[in-house]
C-alpha cells in the first residue's frame, strides 16, 4: 500500500483532508477538486483534442484532422471523451498509476472519467473494453493500467468490463520515437478482437492516456472488424498537439 492510500490525504497532493464518504471529496482536497472542475474546454467529439472556445462560436464539433474522416462517415464515427490534456499535474497523477502501482489512484481517476462521461451528454457505453496491452508487459508490469480505470469507471457508471473482449498480440518497440504515421503502421494488427460483437452494443473503449490517437484507432479498426458499429473512447488525458 503507498503512501498516497493512507486514508485521510488528497489522492493527488497529499494535502490531509476531511474526508467525505462519496464523491471527490472522498479522493481529493477542494484545491485539487477546484483545478478539476475549471477544466471546462471544447474538445473534437473524435479525437478529444481542445477545440478552444472560439471555434465554439462557429459550431465547430470536429479538429481539422477528424473533420473529413466524419463526413458521411458509415458507420457512425467514433466519439472520444477525456477528463483533462496531459500536462501537470495530470501527468504525475497518472504516472503515480502507471508506474507507482498506486491502486487507490485508478479508483479516483476512474471516478473522475465516470463523472465526466455522464457530463458530456454523449450516450453511455453498454460494455467497456480497456486498451490491452501484450502479455510480456502484463507479466513486467502485474497490472493493465486501462482495465483498472476501466473496473472503476464501470463501478461508477454502472456497466461491465470485458478485459477479454480485445487483446494485444504482439508488444512493438519504441513506439514514443515515432511519428503519428509511423505508429499507425507499426500498430497495424497489433490488436484482435476474441468475439463477435453485435451491432447493438455500443462499446466503450477505455485508455489511460490518447498521445497520437495510433492506439486507438488501432482498437477501433480491431472492433469494427469484429462487428462493432458505435465506440465511444474514455481516456483520462490526452496529449495536446
Ligand atoms: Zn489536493
Ligand atoms: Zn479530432
């Protein structure tokens, strides 16, 4: 058990709080709670990359990356919600997950994700699938950091998680040294379905954090190819262009 568990602490600061038995107060002080909750941007409904709230003005719901691959797009184009960009302090509280083994931190950021996904008006998943990672880093790590959210997020929203519904067949090197493209291919058919999904689930992919969106669309192309038809992306941070 780390430090950031003993019960009585902010998850995120350390700051000794009074804590509540439900809601953010029962994870985070009211500093921490406050820089949550004046997070509010607009974001691409595909890919969660911060519109700004000018583009707002004009309508905008897609980024000029997405905004051709959803017109009259068949099936329906996947839609994406995030909880913050990965800047500080957001990246060290996912680093405390990622590499702290800190599980009380996937419980918060789980119910965070929860939060936000009921805020954002988008249509809740019906089973959460979290991003795989391949059985040798399973084995390095002893945990999935995406299927700890995932259980927590499914907890807060009410829905399951299937962990076996995706895999990763294969781990491929160096993935940060390469560009978006370059990922993109190094990821083709890195991931496999195990099932067939009918076209009425909508699936709710959960990941820790979209960098360049290579991974997810990697799962997405993994989903559809099994049947999937509606996605709807859950990740707690996404990297800022
Ligand atoms: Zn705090
Ligand atoms: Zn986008």
């Amino acid at each position: 058990m780390g430090a950031a568990m003993v019960p009585g602490r902010c998850m995120a600061c350390q700051t000794p709080l009074h804590k509540q038995t439900h809601g953010f107060g029962s994870f985070v002080c009211t500093n921490c709670q406050a820089m949550i909750d004046h997070l509010e941007t607009v974001r691409c409904k595909r890919c969660a990359l911060t519109l700004g709230p000018r583009l707002q003005a004009f309508g905008w719901t897609h980024c000029r990356h997405c905004k051709p691959a959803v017109e009259n797009s068949t099936p329906a184009p996947l839609e994406c919600v995030v909880c913050s960009d990965y800047v500080a302090p957001f990246d060290q509280w996912i680093a405390l997950l990622k590499y702290g083994n800190n599980h009380g931190m996937a419980r918060f950021l789980g119910y965070w994700l929860g939060s936000r996904v009921m805020e954002s008006g988008m249509a809740l998943p019906d089973v959460l699938v979290p991003v795989p990672v391949s059985p040798d880093k399973l084995k390095q790590r002893g945990y999935n950091q995406a299927a700890l959210i995932a259980r927590h997020l499914g907890r807060h929203i009410d829905r399951p998680v299937r962990n076996d519904w995706l895999i990763k067949t294969q781990e491929l090197g160096a993935q940060a040294a390469l560009g978006r493209e370059e990922r993109l291919q190094n990821l083709q058919g890195a991931f496999r379905a195990t099932r067939c999904i009918p076209k009425n689930i909508r699936i709710g992919l959960v990941d820790d954090v979209i960098t360049t969106g290579a991974t997810i669309q990697s799962c997405e192309a993994a989903l559809r190819k099994a049947g999937a038809e509606t996605i709807l992306t859950m990740a707690v941070c996404r990297t800022p262009e």
